[in-house]
C-alpha cells in the first residue's frame, strides 16, 4: 500500500481558494484556471438546458390538442428545431465533457491544470460565441429547419438569414469541441502523475479520452459541413442542392458522419461519471476495470461506421444498409459489457443511497431502455416502419435526455461539493431525483406507443388517436420540468445553507478528493501520488465535518 | 380513449397480436411484426434482469448499520464477461439474421403478377399519383394481391411516403427516384403520413391508398374520368415532339447522331468506357441532366445538357417506357 498515506488536507480551512483568487469580472473570463473555466462552461449549459426546456414545455403544451392550438404550425416548426439545436449543441454535447470534464480532469490526473491552458480558454470563448449567435439567430426570427439541416429545405432561400446564423454558431462550437478533445487527450498522455498508468486511470478519464478521439476525428466534419452548407446557399456551389447539380443526401452522409460519433461524444462521458460514482457509493472496487475502459473505446471505434443507419429509408443501396445495420447491431454488445459490471460493482457492497447514487440508479433504467430499444432501430426489417416516427424521439431522448442527463446530475451533485466548498440539500436532491426519473418516463413511454402506432415525429398537428398518449407526455414533461427546478435548489441553496464540505465527503479514491474543497488555485501544494482510484482500504470515515481521511495502517 | 389506451398497454404486455400496432396490410407486415416481438420480447427480459438485479442489489446490500462494509468480492471474473459479451453478441446477431430476412423480402417485388408500377411526385404539401394507363389522382390506387413498384420523386423538398398498415416507407428525393416494392394484401383504405420533415404543413401533408380488390375494381376506377392529354405518356410525347429529340434520337431504330430510342427502355448499353449501363428512370434523367456522364460506345459526347422540370422528364421516361411496351 506504497503511497496511499499521503496526507490529506483537513478540509477548507486552509486559505485561499480558486473562488477567491482573484477577484472582479475580468478575472473570471480571462482565467486561464481550468477550475473557472469548468464553472464558466457550468452557467451556460444550465442556462441552454433551462433554455432548451422551456421550449420542450410550449411545445409539449402545444400537443395538447390533436389540432394543436397554442401556436401556429411554422412557430411549433421553429420550437421543435430550436430546442433540438439548443439541447444538443450547447447542453448534451459540451454538459458533461466540457462541464464536468474541466474541472475534474486536471484533479484526477493530480496537474494543476491542463496540458493547454490558453487553448481552454479559447476553447470556451468560441463556446460562448457559438451560443451568443444562437441567441441572435432566435431574436432575428429563429429556424424551422429542424436541428438536423436538412437540405434542400434548410438551404432555401426562404429561410432567410437565421440559417445562416445557425451554421455559424454550429461551427463554432463545434471548434470549441474539438479543441476541448485536444487539450483532454494531451492532458492525459502527459500529466499523469508518478505511480498513475493507463490502466490506473479513473474510468471517467478513460471516457473523456475515448471521447476527446471521437470530437477530433468526427467533429471538423461538422464544421466543414456547416461550411459547405453556407457556401451552397450563398454562393450557389451545388453541393446539397439539386437544384444547382448537388445531392440533398451527400449532406446527410456528411451530417451523420458527425451527428452519429457525436451520440457517443454525449453517452461516453456520462458512462465515466456513473462508473465513479457507483464504485464509490456501493464502497467496492470498479468491477471488470479493464472491460469497462476498453469497451469506451470500443463504443468509440465502432460508433464511427454506423452513421448510415440514419439513412435506412433515404433510398440508400440494401447493401449498405445490412452493412450498416450490422454495424449498428453490434454497437449493443460493449454498452451490455459496461451495464453487467455496473451492477457486479454493486455485489455485495454497502450501497449508500445518497443523491448521485439515486441519479445513477435512475441512469441504469433508463439507459438500458435506450439502449435497449436502439435494437429496434438498428434492425432493418423494424427501421422501415419505425424511422421518422415517435419511437425514434423516444429513443434518443432515453439515451441523450434520460441516460446522460441522469449522469450530469449525478456528477454535479457528486462533484458540487468539491466546486463550491458546500454540500447540496441532500433532502431536496433526493426528491429532484425521484421527481426527474418519474417525469421522464412519464414524458417518453407513451412516445414509444405513439410511434409503434405509426406517429411520425416533427407533427404540429396529429391525428385525434394520439390525444392521451401525447396528455400523458405532456404531463410527464411537467413532472420532469419541476425535478429539474428542485435540482437546482438543491444545489444553489446548498451554497448559502448547505454544510461546509470536507476535502473528501464520499469517502472516495481518485486524486480530485486529495485536494482541499474548494481546491486552491493550484489544486495541490504537490503533485500527489497516486494510489488506486478504487482502491478504498484505509479510508476511515471521521465525521460529517471532517469527511474521510486516508489512516496510515492499512 | 381510456378503453382504448389500457386495452393497448394489456396487449403490448401480452405481446399478442396487432394489438397496439397498425393492421397488417402488405405481404411483408407479418414478418415485419415477428421481428418486432422477438426484439421487444428479448428486450424485455434484459430491461427486467437489469432492474430486478439494481433493485435487489439495493436492498440486500444497502449500507446499514447491520451492514457498516461491503463484504470482499473480486473485482474481475473473466469467465463472467465473457459469458456477458457472447450471450447478448449471439442474441444480436439472430436479431441481425432474422431482420435482415425480413427486409430482403421488404426490398423485393415478389413473383406472381406483373407489378404495377405507379409514379410518385412529392410536393409541399400533397403527393400525385400517376397510375399505369394514364390516370393521375391525389390517392394511391392498388390491386390487392397484386406486387406495385412506386417510383418516387420530389419537385421540391425531401418528402417520405409512409404507410403504416404496410409497414414501409421511402423518402422521395429531389434530383433522383426512389423505388418502393411491396404486395398489398387486404383490400382497404389506408392513410399515407409524410415523414420527413418538409415545413409548415408536413403533418397535413395526408393522402390515402385504396388497394382495391381485384383488377376490374382497379380498371373501372382508372377509366372514370379520365381526360385525355393528362397522361405522362402524353407529356412526354409532346415534350419529345417541342424539344426536338427526334433530331438526333429516332423513333424507328435507324442511326442519327445519337442512339434510337426505340427499344431503349430496360436495354442494356455499351459504354465508351466498356462498363454497361441498364436504361431505367435513373439512366435518363443523368443522361438529360448531364448527358457527358455516361456516353453510349459509339457515339459523339455532343449532347447539350437540357434542365427539364420533373414532370416533362418523368413524361419522357414515361413516354420511352411506353414504346418499348407498344412495339
């Protein structure tokens, strides 16, 4: 047990803190401090995540009739593209990773920041920017193309100047994805700290790297076609447009070629958080450690050869469609791997059923439902009926609504403590947690019924059969919307009311729990040496005010 | 609609029948809907191992004061994982296997009668029928029974045809056709759905298909009211005679500057570069569109490109079609 005595630092009662150094607007939004930035990332994804549902709220409201009625159909067209395209871009997409992901990466890799610090902060400006333009492209009257693009609808001249506010704001933040990817992969090849091998690495490093691989391979495709789209509509290039010679499916190749990895980008992450957190609350050693790294890359590997089953009914050859569809089948298999280590994690551990523990267990349902349901559109024979239906959205939203936003809750609460200093209402997270995993399914089970019913998605107005299930949804999205809101009391009101956090409340292995909380601006007065990040013997619980500590017997 | 909705949940949990799903209504439904039960019955027994075992888990092994450590267990087991990667592998690879049976069926036209092949145009927001003899409606007419091939295409946007009780659908794209082959098999009305986002009226953008039930049904319906002149064999005709095709193509298989079209429709031809080509709507609309593309062997690449609109190149298609049919 070489090197898991190391001292732990007694709590925040030690000085300065990153909150604290430095002081005055500019010294936020020039820090080069990975801790601020991670922060900076944290206050715009949960603004577009509020953003992003209200509109999911006016447009469920809309549906609450078969006729629709609250609005018109080009204003529901407008909400269905917006919310996609805020939801995705600038909270499922960057939540997680760009979030989570900065302020934790340098912490569990025991560096006092990342490998480029300037690119970081570049890296969120182009974010920010990305976002601002997404805001303009509202205020100028908004999109209706639907956030996947499509041409030739979306490259008309019809649709004004919004579309191409929207390709911008696409490309920017798309760059800032990819050098989000860069500066993650560089940080863990060359800031592990001494006694850290790949194979020591916390899993939630091994998905952000798996996932750093797939924003630097697939997302300059975005941005390249976002470009084109542009230069088509300006310059009337004929690349997707028939009208000048190009072809409308050549765009969705490009699209999905990014769109399909960029599910991955969403899930991998989220993967990583649930896999520190369920090792920590079940008190147990990560079980299969290798199996869980090895099929992040894995997932990442294969999630670039199945963007094609996105095309299944575009009059694409049957030959690359059962390759596809096999591809696609086969994406299943290390998601399985993953979920059956999860649960041996559990086996006969001391399971402690705080908040991000609920979140997690929430995470499994409902990811084994997305998952689970994935085989159905992976499937040719079922795709054909299925495609473009209601079963669709229900899919996705298990997996990029349910799954990964059961993770980033998960992690907020896990990590809160160590980003503000102060613990979260416990009470309240677990009612938010409650809250959030009834209205989900609320929101999304009876969509798996509207389609396998036959209702195609993208519908202002539906035929009077649907009525109940689309009630049933609506409600549900409600019951999700007021969770979300309990969430953030839990937390903000943890930061005036809440309990001072200790260095390490959970009782926690990995590096990021060495460090006071708040962590110092350097996070740690010297590199620490890194013992397991699972490795739990000798952790000895002291008191709530005090946390966990490392005892030197062992 | 309460009735409505539990009867649903209580069939999809019985997992019988058509239940909650559309009626079955072409010849590849039913297979559709196997494939459908397998996966959803497979599904439900993981989903149910999953949560049986997180539930279990929690309350067997819930941190407690009776239970203040977890107890040593190992930390891998490769038989396990091995156990955990092959089952569900091989379990995918059925579902590959049986689905992929299923939609090669879905693909083809089926043996038996002569299909009847009918040309699809999507537009915001209404779809055209042309049927075999002539007649255009704003409804799909079928034969029960009998295979169809609807050759889709687009003026505008990207439109998608689906038919629920078919269980299929196909997107009709601008610039290209599309092909969709099937056998209705229940004489019927049933509702066609665009499904693919087109603007402000998609969810409006609704039509039926009436599969009558037999030939004559289908004739006397295609000879009501039928104007002459409307046909895309007649557009074609007159597209052909105004652009002056004849020129270069001639009607009776004698050489001009470019190869007749008589007997062109569904030959195979020899390129300029050796390959071969089948001369089908695609072929044509290229060879209008971008006639460099694919020269036929022997011939001068002379050419000019002419930019038709759908209709008078689905007409010309039509029309060639018709001279190979009427020898």
């Amino acid at each position: 047990m070489t090197g898991a005595s190391t001292a732990a630092p007694a709590g925040a009662e030690h000085g300065e803190s990153y909150l604290t150094h430095g002081r005055g607007v500019a010294s936020w939004l020039l820090s080069l401090d990975h801790k601020r930035i991670g922060v900076m990332y944290l206050v715009i994804v949960s603004a577009s995540l509020f953003l992003g549902g209200v509109f999911a709220l006016l447009l469920r409201l809309h549906l609450w009739n078969p006729a629709g009625g609250l609005v018109s159909n080009d204003a529901y067209n407008k909400l269905f593209t917006l919310h996609g395209a805020v939801m995705i871009f600038l909270f499922v997409i960057p939540g997680i990773p760009a979030a989570l992901g900065n302020f934790v990466l340098p912490l569990q890799l025991g560096a006092k920041d990342v490998a480029f610090p300037r690119v970081n902060l570049l890296s969120f400006w182009l974010y920010a920017s990305g976002a601002v333009l997404f805001v303009v492209t509202l205020v100028v009257g908004g999109i209706d193309t639907g956030w996947t693009l499509y041409p030739p609808y979306s490259l008309e001249e019809a649709r004004g100047l919004g579309i191409l506010l929207a390709l911008s704001a696409v490309f920017l933040a798309g760059f800032s994805s990819i050098l989000t990817g860069v500066n993650f992969i560089a940080s863990i090849h060359r800031l592990r700290p001494p006694g850290m091998g790949w194979f020591e690495l916390p899993l939630f490093l091994w998905a952000l790297y798996a996932t750093g691989v797939i924003q630097i391979i697939a997302t300059p495709v975005l941005g390249i076609t976002a470009a084109m789209g542009f230069m088509d509509r300006i310059f009337h290039l004929g690349l997707f447009m028939p009208e000048y010679g190009g072809d409308p499916v050549l765009f969705q190749h490009f699209f999905w070629f990014y769109s399909h990895p960029a599910v991955y980008i969403m899930i991998l992450p989220a993967m990583g958080v649930v896999s520190e957190v369920v090792s920590v609350f079940s008190r147990k050693p990560i079980f299969g450690y290798r199996f869980i790294a090895m099929s992040s890359i894995a997932i990442a590997v294969i999630g670039f050869l199945v963007w094609g089953h996105h095309m299944f009914v575009s009059g694409q050859s049957k030959w690359m469609n059962l390759a596809f569809s096999f591809l696609t089948m086969l994406v299943a298999i290390p998601s399985a791997i993953k979920m059956f280590n999860w649960l041996a994690t559990m086996y006969k551990g001391a399971i402690v059923l705080r908040t991000p523990m609920l979140y997690v267990l929430a995470f499994f349902g409902v990811f084994a439902v997305g998952g689970l349901t994935g085989l159905f559109l992976g499937a040719l024979a079922t795709d054909i009926p299925l495609h473009d239906t209601y079963f669709v959205v229900a899919h996705f939203h298990f997996v990029m609504v349910g799954a990964v936003m059961m993770a980033f809750l998960a992690g907020l609460h896990y990590w809160w403590p160590k980003m503000t200093g102060r613990m979260y209402h416990e009470r309240l997270g677990v009612v938010s947690a409650v809250l959030v995993f009834v209205g989900f399914n609320v929101t999304f089970v009876p969509q798996f019924l509207a389609g396998v019913a036959g209702m195609p998605r993208r519908y202002a107005t539906y035929a009077p059969a649907f009525t109940l299930d689309n009630r049933i949804s609506t409600v549900g999205a409600f019951i999700l919307g007021l969770g979300l809101v309990v969430a953030l009391w839990s937390l903000l009101g943890g930061l005036r009311s809440g309990r001072r956090a200790p260095a390490n409340p959970w009782g926690a292995a990995s590096l990021e729990w060495q460090a006071a909380s708040p962590p110092s601006h350097h996070n740690f007065e010297e590199t620490p040496r890194a013992g397991g990040p699972y490795d739990f013997t000798g952790l000895r619980r002291v008191s709530d005010e005090a946390g966990w500590v490392r005892t030197e017997a062992a | 609609m309460t009735n409505r909705f539990a009867s649903e949940i209580a069939n999809l949990l019985a997992g019988g029948g058509p239940g909650y799903m559309p009626a079955r209504a072409s010849s590849v439904a039913g297979d559709v809907d196997q494939v459908f039960w397998f996966i959803f019955w497979v599904s439900a027994f993981f989903l149910a191992l999953i949560v049986f075992l997180t539930v279990l888990f929690v309350v067997r092994y819930r941190h407690r004061a009776s239970r203040p450590e977890p107890e040593a267990t190992p930390s891998q087991h490769t038989g396990l994982e091995l156990l955990w990667t092959g089952i569900p592998l091989v379990l995918v690879l059925v579902m590959f296997a049986w689905s992929t049976k299923a939609y090669l069926a879905m693909t083809e036209t089926g043996t038996g009668a002569e299909p009847l092949e009918v040309q699809v145009t999507g537009k915001r927001w209404s779809w055209w029928f042309d049927h075999p003899g002539g007649k255009g409606a704003p409804e799909l007419h079928l034969v029960a029974h009998r295979p169809a091939t609807l050759v889709l295409s687009s003026t505008d946007v990207i439109h998608s045809l689906y038919v629920p009780e078919f269980r299929l659908k196909q997107d009709a794209v601008p610039g290209r056709f599309t092909r969709m082959s099937f056998t209705p098999n229940v004489p019927g009305t049933y509702p066609i759905l665009c499904t693919e986002y087109c603007g402000t009226n998609h969810s409006r953008m609704l039509a039926s298909v009436v599969v009558h039930p037999d030939q004559a049904a289908f004739d006397a319906w295609a000879r009501e009211g039928m104007e002459p002149g409307e046909s895309l064999v007649e557009i074609g005709r007159k597209v052909f005679a105004q652009r002056g095709c004849a020129a270069c193509h001639s009607l009776d298989g004698s050489r001009r500057v470019g190869p007749t079209v008589k007997g062109l429709w569904g030959k195979e031809e020899k390129l300029a570069d050796g390959s071969t080509v089948r001369v089908d709507e695609e072929y044509l609309r290229e060879s209008i569109l971008k006639p460099g593309a694919k020269v036929v062997a022997g011939f001068p690449n002379v050419m000019p490109p002419s930019a038709l609109p759908e209709r008078d190149l689905k007409g010309i298609v039509a029309y060639l079609q018709s001279l190979k049919e009427t020898p």
